[in-house]
C-alpha cells in the first residue's frame, strides 16, 4: 500500500530464459512486460511503451508526447534491488493540444479567433481568453487593429 492508500500486486512468470512481467494498482493503472534474454518490451496504462536491449532503453508515450533512451543498470544486494537509469527526454505537445490547436475551435493560431471575428474587444473577453490568445502570440494592441478588418468580413 501507497501513502495514497493504492493497493499494488505485481507477480512474475519466468520460464528459462524468458519472463513475463505484471503489475496493477487499485488505482485502476497497470504494467505488463515480457522479456526474452537480454530483450525486453514494456507498456503501461499511461500510454508509455519501452523497449530493452541490454543496459540500453527506449521508450515512448505518444498520449502525452513524450520519448526518451538511454542506459539503465540494476544491482541486487541480498534481498535488496537497486534501479538507475541515465538518459534523454523529450516532451512536446500532448495529441490533445495539437488536435486542439487544428481541429475546431481553432484557438486563433491559424487565423483570425472566433471572437475577433465577431467583433468582440479584447476587454470584453475573459481573463482565460485573454491569456489563451496572448499564448498564442496576439496581443491588445494587434487584437484592436484587427478587429475593423474583423467586422467587414
């Protein structure tokens, strides 16, 4: 039990050279593996999945835009288990901001916003609008020098 009070049970099967992995928490997240001598393969309920060969990972999260690789290495002293793994991350926009960003709604990043189009002021739009378009490079200042193109269209 975690300091959340989640359950976990994990358990292994490992025949010769070969093992397969499973862990699941109350909290409704999971892991599943398998490993066949120095190769191995992992995915999660994140949406992470891992590939092993050797010391040497990768891994890659496509639902929150994330990928990595690197070294790992693993030292067992009696009943004691030790996991370091040394590598690069990167992390762009999740598949939500992008469908976000492209698909309706469009937020004004590829045009003109919504609201600019219906002749609406900056000081009329929320606090959240406004820090949402100012993300996305529009400013008062151009939001105003827009807006009597805005209203002829």
């Amino acid at each position: 039990m975690d300091t959340k009070g989640n359950v976990s049970v994990s358990e292994t099967l490992s025949l010769g050279i070969a093992a397969l992995e499973r862990s699941a928490s109350s909290d409704g997240s999971f892991k599943h593996g398998a490993t066949i001598g120095g190769v191995g393969t992992s995915f999660d309920s994140s949406g992470k999945a891992e590939v092993s060969v050797g010391a040497g990972y990768a891994y890659a999260n496509p639902t929150k835009g994330q990928f990595g690789a690197g070294v790992g290495f693993e030292q067992g002293i009696g009943d004691a288990k030790f996991k370091a793994k040394v590598g690069i991350s990167i992390s762009t926009i999740s598949k939500e901001a992008a469908n976000h960003a492209l698909v309706g709604g469009n937020p004004g990043v590829f045009g003109a916003p919504a609201e600019l189009n219906a002749g609406k002021r900056w000081n009329q739009l929320s606090e959240a609008a406004q820090n949402m378009h100012h993300r996305n490079g529009w400013t008062e200042q151009e939001w105003t020098s827009k807006l009597p193109q805005a209203r002829v269209a």
